[in-house]
C-alpha cells in the first residue's frame, strides 16, 4: 500500500474498495478475529507513517485550497463484448485480460475451492469486470465520488491480479497431478516451458502495436518538428530523434494540460472540454487560460512571450524593462509558491487571469517563481525515514530469530 501512494493516488482508492469487501467478507464468515484485526491496524499505522511525505503536502496545498483535479467524469466506457472479443484474441488494450485469465474466468465456477477464499475473490473478479463495463450505470454516477475513477477499465488490473490468483494454484496442481513436478530437473524444465510460453504470448498479444509503431517510423510525416514562436499544436503522437526531442515540449498535450490549476482561472468552464477537439472554442471560453499554456507574460497590459530557464521546483525568468512596471508572469501560484527577483525573496500579488505578478523597477531583473514545501512536509519526511529504518531493522531482527529458534 505504501508504494501504491507514491505511485498513484487514485489507485489507493480503488484497492480500498476491493480491500473493504474482503473485510467484510472475512468479518461474516467469522474469519477476522481480534489477533488478525490487530495486525491489520498496525499495518495501517504503519503505511500512514510511511507515506507521510504524500499525505501532508495533500493536506497542506491540495485540500480546500482551490485547486482543481483532473477532469471529474467517467469517459471511454467499454461494451462487455469488447472485454470477451480481444480477451479472446489475446490483445494487449486497455480492455484485455488476455485468453488465459478470460478462461481462468469464465471455468473458475467448476473448480474454485467453495470453502476457502478463492469464492469470494472469484466472485469479486466477476464483478470487477462487469463494473468495468456499460453494463453498470456509469452515467448516473458522474456526480458521485466514483466520477474520480474516470476510465472504468483501470478495474480489468484488479481482476487480472485476483484470476492470476486464482489460475496459478491450479495450473501447479495440473501439473504435480501429471508427475512434472517430481524432480528439480521437471521442475526446472516446467520453469522454462512456462516462461517461453509466456514470452511467445506476450509478443503476439502486442503485435498489432508492434507493426503499428514500425509503420509510423518509415514514415517521415510522424517526425516531429519544431513549431514556431507563435504556434501552437497538441502532440496526439510523432516520432522522436536525438535531434529533434526538445521539439515536442513546444507543443500542447492532448491531455491534462490545464489539470491542478487554480479553480479560480479556470471558472466554471473546465477547459479540457474544448481543448482536444476544438481550439477556437476553447480560445473565446477562456482567453486567460489560453494565455497561460502559450506563456504569454504581461507588462503593463502589452503582451509577449519570455522564454523560462527550468531547475528543480523553479522556473526563472529574465525581464527587461524600459520603465517601472507590472508584470505578469505565466505561472499560476500555490500555496507554498515562492518569488525572488535578484536573489531577494519578495511578495507576489494575485493577477486577473490568478498568476504570479509583481511590480520592478526599470532594468534588467531575475524573476524566479519556485515551490517551497511546508515545514510539515520536511518533518514528515524525517518520520517516514525513521519509519523506513526500524521496518527494516525489525525484519533484520525477526528473520534472525526465527533462523536460530530452528
């Protein structure tokens, strides 16, 4: 659980979910007693310990502090037959299980252990799937806090956990039926076999992709180019070179460009709406956001283009000005955004469009605009290594008792 949160966020909410049915099953069938209940708080203390530095800055700069997420909403919803048909032909997209674990699912219900926990880990890898699918109302949940999921699939990864699970017990019980397993020779070559079926799977269930990509690279219209100065263009896909990488921070992504911005510049228009299909609308919806994202900096009301010098939690900024000014700078603020001008740390006014803005005297002038964590964050990260140290220090300690005890 503690890599999931440094990972991805929203992953820890759906395997909560997935981890509170199981606990509701194991408490009716009388299977969680206070011992295994004791261990589970301790476990749960113990990630909170370790994943501090990400809950903190969550608290501190996320929470109430009027910043918006990524698009709430449940897109890209899959038909059930859609799982079944490229399940069936073992094809790596977002709505396959592979042929394997489709058989495992749909003959798991002749040989699954009824009196163990294989049932309800079946059946939740049934549900799982379902939910995944236009077969659950997603539409009528848009306002509701399942809306976070935004692409119902990301449920096939959890039932492909939970069917490999299940599929892996009795592929090993098939083959010690069948004598495979009686020697470490067998065994060594069942190993291999396994494996080279597995590799020869996976190529062929990510051969389409294959071809895909060797046909874009023998054609030179997919090599990015530069864009110029006062261009702009969303990179849906291209080819990279060592010569031409940078280009593509040039243009705007299809996604998520606008995602963690202030709710106050974007106003009630989210403009993810607009901003894939149709950049004129998006342009006259919200003309601030548009000057943002093509890093329009203002002074005293004329605007132009500053190139930024990027470092870590900075950008920084040259400015020239002929006489004294108001700048405005591209960059929207948080609530650990800091600002220096020559070295000095100094106070930044909230702009119109919600950006870093400030007034400087007439010169040239080092504007850097930098994310500074709370002290909280730097405490928490002190804990969680503390945290980290006695973990390892108790596994020490526990495998070297058990291996004297013998």
């Amino acid at each position: 659980m503690t890599l999931l949160a440094y990972s991805h966020i929203l992953s820890i909410l759906l395997i909560s979910e997935i981890f509170t049915i199981l606990l509701l099953v194991a408490f009716f069938k009388g299977d969680l007693d206070l011992k295994r209940a004791k261990y589970l708080l301790i476990s749960a203390g113990v990630t909170v310990i370790l994943v501090l530095p990400v809950i903190i800055p969550l608290v501190t700069d996320y929470f109430g502090k009027g910043i918006t997420a990524t698009y709430p909403g449940v897109g890209m919803i899959q038909n059930l037959g859609e799982v079944f048909t490229t399940s069936l032909s073992n094809t790596a997209t977002s709505s396959s299980i592979g042929i394997v674990l489709l058989l495992v699912l749909l003959s798991g219900w002749k040989w699954i252990k009824q009196d163990s926990l294989e049932l309800p880990l079946y059946i939740l890898a049934i549900c799982l799937t379902l939910i995944s699918t236009a077969i659950f109302p997603w539409k009528s949940f848009n306002g509701s806090f399942l809306a976070l999921l935004q692409l119902p699939y990301r449920y096939l990864i959890y039932v492909v956990l939970l069917t490999a699970i299940l599929g892996s017990r009795v592929i090993v019980e098939l083959l010690a039926k069948y004598g495979s397993l009686k020697t470490n020779w067998r065994k060594a070559m069942t190993v291999l076999t396994v494996l080279l079926v597995s590799l020869i799977s996976y190529y062929g269930s990510i051969s389409n992709l294959s071809d895909r990509l060797a046909n874009t690279a023998k054609n030179k219209e997919m090599v990015i180019k530069p864009l110029k100065a006062d261009e702009q263009a969303i990179l849906y896909s291209g080819i990279l070179t060592d010569k031409n990488y940078q280009a593509q921070f040039n243009y705007w992504a299809q996604t998520g460009e606008v995602d963690y911005f202030p709710t106050k510049t974007l106003r009630k228009n989210h403009f993810l709406e607009y901003i894939v299909m149709d950049w004129d609308k998006a342009y006259r919806t919200n003309k601030d956001v548009y000057s943002i994202i093509s890093g329009i900096t203002r002074i005293n009301g004329q605007e132009m283009r500053i190139k930024p010098y990027a470092s870590a939690n900075a950008l920084r900024y040259q400015v020239e000005l002929t006489r004294r000014g108001k700048i405005d700078l591209p960059v929207v603020h948080y609530v650990h955004t800091v600002v220096s001008v020559d070295g000095k740390q100094v106070s930044y006014q909230n702009s119109k469009r919600n950006t870093v803005q400030l007034e400087l005297e007439k010169g040239s002038h080092t504007v850097t605009i930098g994310y500074l964590p709370s002290k909280a964050f730097f405490i928490g990260i002190k804990i969680a290594l503390l945290g980290w140290g006695l973990l390892l220090l108790w596994i020490i300690v526990q495998t070297w008792y058990f291996k004297h005890k013998k």
